[in-house]
C-alpha cells in the first residue's frame, strides 16, 4: 500500500507516509481508517511525509478530493515534507481544499514539522 498512518505519542498529531503513487485502492483502505482516527481524536494536525512519493493514479486524486472536503475543519494544521519541487506545490495546491494551515518543510527540517505542528 501507498499509504500508512501512525498517531505521534504526543497530541493529536497524525503522520502519513506517502510512497509510490497513490492508487485508489489505497484510499479505499485509508479513508475508514483516517476517519476512525478523527472520530477519536477530533480534530487533528497532519504531517505528510513523501518519500519515493510519484502522486496519483486514475480515480486517487478524486478520492483525494474528496476527502479533503468531507473533512475540510476536521484539520488545524497540515504539514508537509517532500523531496521535489512539485511536492511543494502542493501545499499550495490544497489550501482551497481545507481550513487548515499549510506549511511545507524539506526532509532536513522534519523535526521543524514535528515542533510547528505541535505548538
């Protein structure tokens, strides 16, 4: 799978990790598990890590969509840590898709990610 979250031991913050291109098979099995987590823990703060991450395939970035606004408060702070030029589009690119606050870090400032998503 392209997709795997894991709660951080402190707050409510989630971690996804992104690999591969996303398929929508792969929200198919994320989406029940994303929703459990904010049906526990309310609202949350996200940090996306990508790493070999090649985006979307045909459907996932609908699913993707989506979700984002099903859920568009149900996320206070959203941080991302990508490898590419593109990857830092999009932060960016989902501001409209949520109300949360986006910021993007490169994969030598992911403690920085921890620390703001923390505050």
């Amino acid at each position: 799978m392209a997709v795997k979250i894991e709660m951080e031991a402190e707050g409510n913050v989630l971690v996804v990790h992104l690999t591969d291109a996303l398929k929508k098979e792969d929200y198919e099995k994320f989406v029940p598990a994303f929703e459990r987590v904010i049906e526990e823990q309310g609202t949350l703060r996200i940090l996306i890590k990508m790493e070999d991450f090649r985006g979307w395939k045909a459907g996932a970035l609908w699913a993707d969509i989506k979700v984002a606004f099903k859920h568009f408060s149900d996320i206070d702070r959203l941080a991302f840590v990508g490898e590419k030029r593109w990857q830092k589009g999009m932060s960016v690119f989902c501001k409209p898709f949520t109300a949360a606050k986006i910021r993007y870090f490169e994969p030598e400032e992911e403690d920085d990610a921890l620390a703001w998503l923390k505050e």
